[in-house]
C-alpha cells in the first residue's frame, strides 16, 4: 500500500545504520517501520501478557452521579461547617482556620459550577 511512498523506506524492520562504521560521528541512516523496532514488539508483547495474567474483566471509570457528588458534599460540610466559621469575626480565625474553610469554600464552588457545566 504504502511502499511506493518514500522509496520504500518505511518497510520492514526497522533499523538505524551508520554511513560509515568506522567514524562514531557519521550520520545515522534509519530505514523500516519503527513499529516494527524489537524495543516496540518487546513493550507490546510484555503488554498483552500482563494482560493474560490479570484474569479481572475490563475495569472502566464510571461517570460521576449527582448522588457521588451529594456524598462528597456532605463529608465536606461535616468537615467544615462553613455557616459556624462565617459567623465568628475573621479576625478570630486562626491561619490554618482560614485555610480550611477556605479549602472547602473554593471545592464546593468548583464542583457546582463544574457540574453546572457538565450537565448542560
């Protein structure tokens, strides 16, 4: 299909030779499908057997529900009652009490206006 491309240079195996063997600076001339590279069939064949170990079917990722996202919420607000810590003075706030509330403050934005947007 492809052999006509290139002068065939991208057939077969591929190799890296240099013009001249005696000189380590000389130019290096590749030549074959770096696909085909023993490295590449290495990686691929170590791959497909780890893969025969695992005997587990596939493992995907599911979406996250608005339920996963409730469930995340509540732990957030059992960790940080924002309504308690708004209601004292900032000035009253230590450092690390500020950085918490504030923790939780920017993640509950962030997860409502990414949801927000990921429903639409």
């Amino acid at each position: 299909m492809h052999s006509h491309r290139a002068n065939g240079r991208y057939i077969g195996r591929w190799k890296a030779e240099r013009t001249d063997n005696s000189d380590p600076d000389a130019p290096v001339i590749c030549s074959g499908n770096p696909c085909l590279h023993i490295s590449v069939e290495n990686v691929m064949k170590s791959i497909k057997h780890q893969k025969k170990q695992e005997s587990v079917g596939r493992v995907h990722s599911r979406a996250m529900l608005l339920t996963d996202l409730r469930k995340i919420w509540m732990w957030s607000v059992s960790n940080c009652d924002a309504g308690a810590l708004m209601a004292i003075s900032a000035s009253e706030l230590t450092v690390p009490q500020r950085a918490h509330l504030t923790e939780h403050l920017l993640w509950r934005a962030f997860s409502s206006l990414a949801w927000m947007l990921w429903t639409r």
